[in-house]
C-alpha cells in the first residue's frame, strides 16, 4: 500500500472514531455515551498531539529548539475567540444567510482567523530570529513567547490580565481529532517532498545544505511559519473548549509542556510525538491526586528516558519504517 | 581556453589578518587546476569565498563572466558551482540516496500544496527525481547501498559520496576540499581516478585543493601555490616542482655559511 494511501486512511479512521464520540449524551451509539470528564481528556489529548506534531516540524525536523510554541498558541486562542466572543453578534447576523450553519461557520472562519494570525506571528518572529543558533534561538524564541504574553496581558481589549470569558463552545471531539489528523497528515506529506529534504538538510548541516544550494532561510522560515499555524488551531480550539482562557494559561511553562512531549516521542518522529502527547495528557490525569509530586514524576520520567534511550520513546521508528518499505 | 572563474585581486581581511591578499586566480572550462600551499596559507579561506561562505574583502570574483561575490551559498551554488568539504559533511541521519535527492532540490519545483495534494505532477517528479539519483549512484558504485543510511559507509565511500552529492546540483565546476585527507595509498590512488573519471563522465572544471603532492601533481593541468595568502607560484606541475620559491616555502631556504 502507498504511503499516500495509508495515510488518508488514518485520517478517515480519526474522522470515522471522533464521528462517534461527538459527545451528544442522548446518541444511540453507546461509545458515544461518555462523561464529560473522560471527552475533556480526550479533546485535550487531541490538541496537546496538534502542539506536539507541530513544535515538532520546528525543532525536531529543522532541528530549531523553538521554546515560544505557547506564544503561538496564545496568538491563535485570542485571534479565534475574538471572533466569536468579542465580534459574534454582529458576524453572526452577517452570516444568517446560512440559516443554522451559520454557528459552525463562523467557528471555522474563527480557527482561519486564529491560525494565520499565529502563522503571520511566526513569519515574524521567525525571519530575524532564524540568523540564531541553537541556544541562543532557543533564549529569542522564549522571549517572543513572553512578550505575546505580556501584550495580551496589557491589551484591555481581550480581558487583559483578567482573561477573556464566556467563548462559545465550539470545540468537539470531531473537530479536535479532525483537526489533529489534518495537522498530522500536512506534517508527514510535507516531510515527504522537497520541503522535508530541504528541512532535514537545515537539521543535519546547515552549512553543507547551502552547499548544496538549499536556501536554508526559507526551509527555516517555512517550518516556522508552518508550526505556528497549527500551534494556533490549537490555541483556538482549546479557547473553544474551555470557554475562558487568560494570559497566564500560555506562559513558558506550557511550552515546556510540548517540548518535553517532542523530546520524549522522540525529536523527529511524527509517530512518536503523537503517542507522547496523548500518553502525557494521560498521565498528567492519572496523577491528579498526587498534583505537587506531579513535576517530580515527569522529571523522574525524562531523566530515566535520557539515560535508557535517549533519541525518544519511539524516536527513529519512522526511518525503520521507511527501511522496510525500501526493502519491500 | 575560456576561463570559466575568475579572481581579480581578491582580498579577506579577518581583523588585522590578512587571510588572502591580492590573488589574482582563474579556472578555465574543464580545466583542472591544483590549489597547494603550506598550512594556514589561505586555500580552504579562498575555497570559501569561492563558495560565498565568506565575502570578499576587496576585489571580484567572476563566475561566468557574472558577478557572484556577495551572493549567499546556495545562491552561487545554484549558478553552478559545487564543493565538498575537508572533514565530510554529510546529511548525517540520511540514507546514501536521500543525501543525493536533497541536492537535487535546486532543480525542483517545489510547490506547497503540491507536496500536500500529492498529485501527479508532484509523484512524477518525486520518482523521477529517485530515479536520476539511483542511477547516478550506480555511476560511482553506490547503488548496492543507497538504502543504508549514510554514516555506515566506509571512509572513501563517504567522500565519494560528497562528490556524487555535489554532483547532483550539476555544476560546472567543483571544488575539492582535501579529498585526500586520511585516506591511505589505495584509496589515493582510487581517488585519482575517480576524479579524471568524474571530468570525462561529467565535464565541470574542477578546482582541488590537497596536500598530498602525488595526488595534485599526478592529475593536476596547472597548480597555484599559496602562501601567507599570496599567491607566489603558478604553472604546470614540472614548473611547480622546479620553482625556487615553492621550494623554500615548503622546505625553508639553504642557509649559505659565510
């Protein structure tokens, strides 16, 4: 089977599964028969795999520790729940020619809206940034990362430090995992294609990839460019999910967040991140109970993971893979 | 012969280090040319500049009859000039084939959403692509290997590598970094060939710069010899071998007793 093929049916699989569990109580199906705590945690697992997969195309194939993915995120939950919340009459009524579509439409402009807005912050933070290395981008990114914080914080127009509340709840299982295999498939056709050849180049040397006439800056700024657009459709459909969202909800440590489910899916691998994000959204539930021994658990878990295999849980499982489909 | 690069007075400065000083240099179409001179005489500085990595300090650098210092790396390479470096500098986590196909990217169209919608097009020449590189592979030997990844080949593979990858841009010409550097006598000798058969496969000017005196005197047409960043030599290797100056900057001079 081509790569091509296996990969729509994932996303049909994703499409077909989050059918099911679309969260309406009274469904026939009985899977769909869920309580609302076990469908946060799955939505949350869906978005934490679209952060994950995206900082991933940034640090992990173009080899750019990037630490302000939150930033971006923060720049797509504000972007989108200004459309709804702050502009929703008024876009409402534009859109009631649609008639009951009109709700569902406006949450699909309002993801655009949040997603090329982080894009558009990425393009921007990335193009001067990019002439940095390794931990020095590492210091400029976490930097933006805050900056769009404290913008936020100091904009009285979306809430301020307050936050901005009553967003409507859009987000469903559907659109989540919908969404989260989109972003996954975008990622893995785009690695696949000049553009991962370039990015993989740009990770391995850059000095030999502009040798070879890969014009790295592009590669770089694409990859970013790229990794905030989805990092903002996450923000979006977390703001659209919990309704209520506040600047200190996108400091640095939910970038921390992602880059520890990246390093531990292993740097790289698509496959792997997304198993990371959803074992940790797991586990960041499981030890709810024991919530301040719960960063000495995930510190234990890294440090463990560094000593027994420190290219990731499932890091180069996609290069074996490949190898096999090589050798069939 | 036309000359195919030319250097007209080029000069890098690094501080008060004056790393090239005034080298006037040319290449002529298919020719190949040695570039030699004790260590820390500027040739791997001159490689650079060549190669964009640095920009000139004074003076131009004529690819072509054009213009090309001040260009970025990937931009002079896409005007046709290749290299390869003293200490490999492979795509590390690679396959051998992938190494190769990234440098086509330059002659690629490279659409977004054709790499998302993966039309026909797009499959066309991604085969297509997968097809040249294979076969240039089997040019130098490598085919049986194109599916392992790049760092378990042995050393001369890895630099024949680097060739075929430079190859892949389609220079006219390509500089050779110390192609010779840690390979013993065999793989030397294998190496001589490789390069005269490179020139007859292919056709780019090459320009080399190594430190092994029978390797550059056994292929070279012409040799320039660097020192402290001046050239102080140019002619064929016979010349070279007999000129008083090149003798005394790699042996010192005779001391006449008073």
């Amino acid at each position: 089977m081509g790569s091509r093929n296996s990969l729509l049916l994932c996303v049909l699989v994703f499409a077909v599964v989050s059918a099911l569990f679309t969260g309406h109580p009274e469904a026939a199906w009985p899977l769909a028969q869920i309580d609302d705590y076990l469908l946060n945690i799955l939505i949350m697992a869906g978005i934490n795999v679209i952060l994950a997969v995206s900082l991933n195309i940034v640090s992990g194939h173009t080899g750019q520790f990037s630490l302000g993915h939150a930033g971006f995120m923060a720049v797509g939950a504000y972007g989108s729940a200004a459309v709804t919340q702050i502009g929703g009459k008024p876009i409402l009524n534009a859109l009631s020619f649609l008639g009951g579509a009109a709700p569902i439409c406006m949450f699909v402009l309002s993801l655009l809206v949040g997603g090329l807005l982080a894009a558009l912050a990425g393009f921007a933070v990335g193009l001067p940034s990019l002439r940095l290395k390794g931990d020095y981008l590492a210091i400029v990114t976490l930097g933006f990362g805050e900056i769009i914080r404290v913008v936020i914080q100091n904009t009285e127009a979306v809430g301020g430090a307050r936050g901005l509340t009553g967003i409507p709840a859009f987000t469903t299982l559907g659109w989540t995992w919908g969404l989260a295999a989109f972003c996954i498939y975008c990622v893995s056709a785009l690695i696949r294609s000049t553009y991962g050849r370039g990015f993989l180049a740009v990770r391995d040397d850059e000095i030999a990839a502009e040798a070879m006439g890969v014009n790295t800056t592009k590669y770089k700024v694409t990859a970013f460019v790229v990794g905030s657009f989805f990092a903002g459709l996450a923000g979006a459909l977390y703001a659209h999910l919990i309704g209520y969202i506040t600047p200190e909800g996108f400091s640095f440590l939910k970038s921390v967040d992602v880059v520890v489910m990246v390093i531990l899916g292993g740097m790289g691998s698509t496959l792997g991140v997304t198993v990371a994000a959803i074992l940790l959204t797991a586990l960041n539930e499981l030890l709810r109970q024991a919530e301040q021994y719960r960063m000495v658990a995930f510190a234990l878990l890294l440090i463990v993971l560094m000593i027994a295999r420190p290219q990731g849980l499932l890091g180069g499982i996609d290069r074996w893979l490949q190898a096999r489909r090589n050798r069939s | 012969m036309k000359s195919i690069l030319e250097l007209e007075k080029v000069v890098v400065r690094f501080g008060g280090l004056v790393a090239v000083s005034a080298v006037d240099f040319h290449v002529g179409e298919g020719e190949l040319v040695g570039l030699i001179g004790p260590n820390g005489a500027g040739k791997t500085t001159l490689f650079n500049v060549i190669t964009g990595v640095y920009k000139p300090t004074e003076g131009a650098i004529r690819f072509d009859a054009q213009t090309v210092d001040g260009l970025s790396a990937s931009e002079i390479t896409s005007r046709g000039i290749a290299r390869t470096f003293q200490n490999i500098r492979l795509f590390s986590s690679l396959s051998v084939l992938d190494n190769v196909v990234a440098a086509f990217n330059l002659h690629l169209k490279s659409g977004f959403l054709g790499a998302l919608w993966r039309g026909t097009q797009f499959r066309e020449q991604e085969r297509a692509v997968r097809e040249e590189a294979l076969q240039l592979l089997d040019v130098f030997g490598l085919k049986s290997a194109a599916h392992q990844p790049c760092r378990s080949l042995a050393y001369g593979d890895q630099r024949r590598l680097e060739i075929v990858r430079a190859l892949a841009t389609k220079p006219r010409l390509l500089l050779l970094d110390e192609p010779a550097a840690g390979m013993n006598p065999t793989e030397k000798v294998e190496l001589m060939r490789l390069i005269r058969f490179t020139q007859e496969r292919f056709g780019p000017a090459v320009l080399l710069v190594e430190h092994d005196m029978k390797v550059v005197m056994g292929i070279c047409q012409r040799i320039a010899v660097l020192e402290y960043g001046r050239k102080i030599a140019e002619g064929t290797p016979g010349e070279i071998q007999q000129d008083r100056r090149v003798i005394a900057a790699y042996l010192g001079e005779e001391v006449v007793d008073a």
